[in-house]
C-alpha cells in the first residue's frame, strides 16, 4: 500500500477516457492551492486501424501514452494526484465497451506502476460537482466549466477533464487544517464519495 501526505500534491490532472476523443486536462499549483496559475487541456483522437488485436492494442497504447505524456515528463518528485472518470457502460457494441475497459484499466496500471494515485469518478457524480445536478448534457456542463472558473473549453471531453482536476483539487484543499475554499453544499457531497479512496492513500 503507498501511503503520501495528500497537501504535497503540485499538479492535479483529469482524464475523460474514450476509445475516438480522450479528454485530458492538468492543473499546477503555483501560489497556493485554488490560486492556479497554470492550466492545460487536450484531447486525443484516434480512429479505429483495423481488425487484428494487435492494431487494436496499438490504439489503446496511443491513446495511453498521449493522455498521459505530461505526466510522464513531469519531476519524479512532483507530486500528482489523477481524477478518472468512471466506465458508464453506455457503449452499444460489446468489443467497444470491452476496449474502454481495457483502456481504463491499462491508464490505472500504468498509474500504479508510476506510484501516482488515482481517484475513479462516477459520471453522474462528475456532472453533480461540476453542475449541481447529477445529470445534464455536454453542452450544460461546458456552460457551467466556464460559470465556475471562468475557463472557456470548447470541447467537451476537456471540459469533463477539466472538472474532474478542479474536483481533485477541491478534493485535497478539504484536507488542510483551514481549507481555502468555502465548498457548496452540493461540493461537499461529491467529496464525501471520493473521500474513501483519497484516504487510502493519506497519512493526511
């Protein structure tokens, strides 16, 4: 089991995962936790290249690798924390859901391998922190990344990236003696969700 003190974390990403567009979004800490001054956001398209399971393999590492490129060349001192949005099983075809799982599951191994913890956020409890509500379309929750935080993302799976970095952010500012941020009290039911997991992995 890895246990690190959660108030050291520097850098907070999110990741939308999808089989045609995976959503990324980074967010460093400079001046103070909720003072960021330093945001990104990108997303990963691919198409499917072809039949063979080796093709299909080599999709699901691209998409791996390009998702997670900022972090690999990150310090290996830096502290990061990853929100991950939960499976939704809204997949029609079978081998689609069955490549987003692996997908999903090759990004938390190569977290786990890396030492970098990950928090796995439902899709509903992304919409509810982000909107209030547990469920809204794409374009709501493009609408309220920018009500929120002032951040115009146009594209939908950065916004849904984006939010769930916010949340790990939120997620470890709770955690401080006198946290900065004064939380909803929808936020502060979204954080009660995903509080198991982070406290795996604290000694705070």
């Amino acid at each position: 089991m890895m246990v690190m003190n959660l108030l050291e974390t520097k850098i907070f990403v999110g990741l939308d995962l999808s089989l045609t567009e995976t959503g990324y979004a980074v967010i460093e800490k400079e001046g103070g936790i909720l003072k960021a001054e330093k945001w990104l956001t990108g997303n990963v398209k691919t198409k499917k290249m072809g039949d063979s399971a080796w093709e299909e393999i080599e999709r699901l590492e691209y998409i791996l690798t390009e998702s997670l490129d900022y972090i690999g060349k990150s310090d290996s001192e830096t502290k990061i924390l990853v929100g991950i949005e939960g499976l939704a099983f809204m997949a029609k075809k079978t081998t689609a859901l069955a490549q987003l799982a692996a997908l999903n599951y090759l990004v938390r191994h190569k977290l786990y391998g890396w030492k970098i913890p990950f928090v796995i956020v439902a899709p509903m409890t992304l919409k509810k922190f982000v909107t209030g509500k547990g469920k809204g379309d794409k374009n709501l929750m493009l609408l309220e990344v920018y009500k929120k935080w002032s951040v115009d993302i146009k594209n939908d799976n950065e916004a849904d990236a984006f939010g769930l970095a916010r949340l790990m952010e939120y997620a470890v500012d709770q955690r401080q003696e006198k946290p900065i941020k004064e939380l909803k009290k929808y936020e502060s039911e979204v954080l009660q969700t995903i509080k198991p997991q982070l406290d795996f992995y604290a000694t705070k």
